[in-house]
C-alpha cells in the first residue's frame, strides 16, 4: 500500500482546481494524482445550501444509507435510512449517514460551478474552451457524509477530479489494469447490478491512499475501482466528472456486453472484436436514441429502469428497506 501526501497549495493562481505540470504531462488521463482546489467555502457547498439541493432535485438523483459500510459491503445488507434527503443533510454530523446527490448540474448554479470548475483545468492544459479540452458530458457528484463512513469498493465509469470541501477522506484506489482484483465480467455497466464490488482484505497491499483534507483533491482515472472513508468528522466532498467519446463509446459497449450476456450470451472484452462492437454500439445508441425522449420525467425514468432491467435497477428508493 501506497499512501500519497497532499500537495502543497499555491497562493499565487486562481485556479478552482490546482494541476502540478508535471502530473499534466506525465500521469493524465490515465494515472492517479494528487491536486489542489478553491472550492472550499463556497456558498454552494454548505450545508444550508445542500439541504436545500436535496429537497429540489427528482428523487432518482439522490442516494442515502447508513454510513457505518465495510470497504466489501453486501448490497442487499445496506442499511436504509427513515429520513428525507433533507433531513439527512441538516442532521449529517449525528445521522451515521452517507449521501451523494447526483447530476447537481441539472440546477443552473452548480452547472456554473461545476463547468468553472472544469474550465481551469482546461487552460492549464493549454485550451480555451471545455469543448477543446474533450470535456463532455459534464456531471457533478456531491457527498455528505458522517464521521467514520464507508463508501465500499466500486468504479466509476467516468474521468474525474474530486475534491475534499470540508472534513477528512481517505481515498483508496486500485490500478484499472490488474484482472486479479476485478474481472472483464464486473467492470460490465448495467443499472440491474449494484454498484457495489467484491473486495478481499488482501487487495489493500495494492492500494494507493490519498489522505485528503479540505482543500486537498485527486484525479481519478476511467473505471479504476476504489473504496473510500471519511475521518473522524462530517464530510462534503465533490466528484466533477466527464466523459469524452472514446470513454462515452466504451460506456454504450460495456452496457451492450451486460445486456447481451444477462440474457445468456457471454462476451469477449472489448477490443477483442472490433467489427462486432462496432455493431453493438451503433444498435444500442439507436435503440437509445428512440427511448430517450421518453425519461424526462422522474416517473418515467423510474418505470423504465424496472421494466427493462427490473426492479432491482431502482433499489435505491429506500422503500422497503427503511430501519
């Protein structure tokens, strides 16, 4: 195990997030490193104002649970909260609880902020627009957390820099490469799967901790699995995330290979034929294409995901398992 310090903070840039020249050159896109941000003490990202976020974003863009998981944590034994989302922003330093509110750019401010965000990455690259810079796609992901709280191991399947906001996070990353940790099968993206990896105590010797305080953050490469826990105090932190098209190609792959096998067709990993995943990305983006007019709604989206990928796919409504 690796454990990364933080860098240190230079008072003489403007930059909402901080990139080492050097980390640009020789370890981005494809390597984990430390950063440096300007985000903390924003009037966006305190509690007040993320209360308020969580009571106005649709339900299907807020997740919450008990916080005291393990890095292997079982899905169907994570433990639902009886709280609205609210409640459980406002009442985060006592509730033992764990949130992410998810597409926050859907409401203007956090666009802006999020899209500001990205853009000072984007100059210290040497482009004057997001869109230069192969920027697309842009999401926002913000965590609240308790003290002591566990988000299990998983991927993420997106390019991202996340930054620590208030409170401290340990942050525990594995090389995307190494099939002895997680096989072609489970990197496979289907909302019938729970986000949630199997984790062994011996992967840690393989780990990378990043020891993140306020003003610390790191980039986290495409679909490197990682778990992550906060410190002994409350936790905002905040993933600005993209996609650029060979990631967003990938992802339509990796989603027709979960589809094709759940009915009972294995698949090779990708690359391996590269005629047959033409095929398969072209017909899933057009059977996309057809269904996504129809997932303006909150409602609707919710139906969708139970019809085709069945109930399981929208398990984190908390309905029937709120203690």
């Amino acid at each position: 195990m690796n454990q990364h310090a933080p860098i240190q903070h230079d008072p003489s840039t403007h930059d909402l997030i901080q990139i080492r020249p050097k980390d640009l050159a020789g370890r981005f896109p494809d390597r984990p490193f430390p950063t440096r941000h300007s985000l903390s003490g924003h009037s966006l990202l305190t509690l007040p104002s993320l209360a308020e976020l969580a009571r106005a974003l649709p339900r299907d863009q807020v997740e919450y649970s008990a916080g005291d998981l393990a890095p292997n944590q079982r899905p169907e034994d994570v433990k639902m909260l009886n709280l609205s989302p609210d409640e459980v922003v406002r009442r985060i330093e006592t509730a033992n609880a764990w949130m992410v509110l998810k597409r926050v750019e859907s409401d203007p401010a956090y666009s802006a902020l999020v899209n500001d965000a990205l853009l000072s990455v984007a100059r210290q690259r040497g482009f004057a627009t997001l869109e230069e810079a192969g920027f697309h796609d842009i999401q926002g992901f913000i965590f609240v957390s308790s003290a002591n709280a566990v988000t299990p191991f998983h991927f993420d399947a997106e390019e991202n820099f996340f930054v620590q906001i208030r409170g401290d996070k340990f942050f525990h990353i594995f090389d995307n490469a190494d099939r002895a940790l997680v096989s072609e099968e489970e990197l496979e993206i289907s909302p019938a799967k729970h986000r949630n990896l199997a984790y062994r105590e011996e992967f840690e010797e393989r780990a990378e901790v990043y020891a993140m305080k306020e003003g610390d953050g790191m980039f986290v490469p495409y679909l490197w699995p990682h778990w992550v826990r906060t410190g002994s105090s409350w936790s905002i932190s905040m993933a600005i995330t993209w996609k650029s098209p060979q990631v967003s190609r990938n992802n339509t792959l990796l989603t027709a290979n979960a589809m094709l096998r759940s009915m009972g067709y294995p698949q090779a990993a990708p690359g391996s034929r590269p005629v047959l995943d033409a095929v398969k990305v072209a017909g899933l983006r057009t059977a996309r294409a057809v269904v996504e007019p129809l997932r303006r709604s909150e409602r609707m989206r919710r139906a969708l995901r139970g019809l085709v990928f069945g109930r399981k796919a929208n398990y984190y409504y908390n309905e029937d398992k709120a203690a």
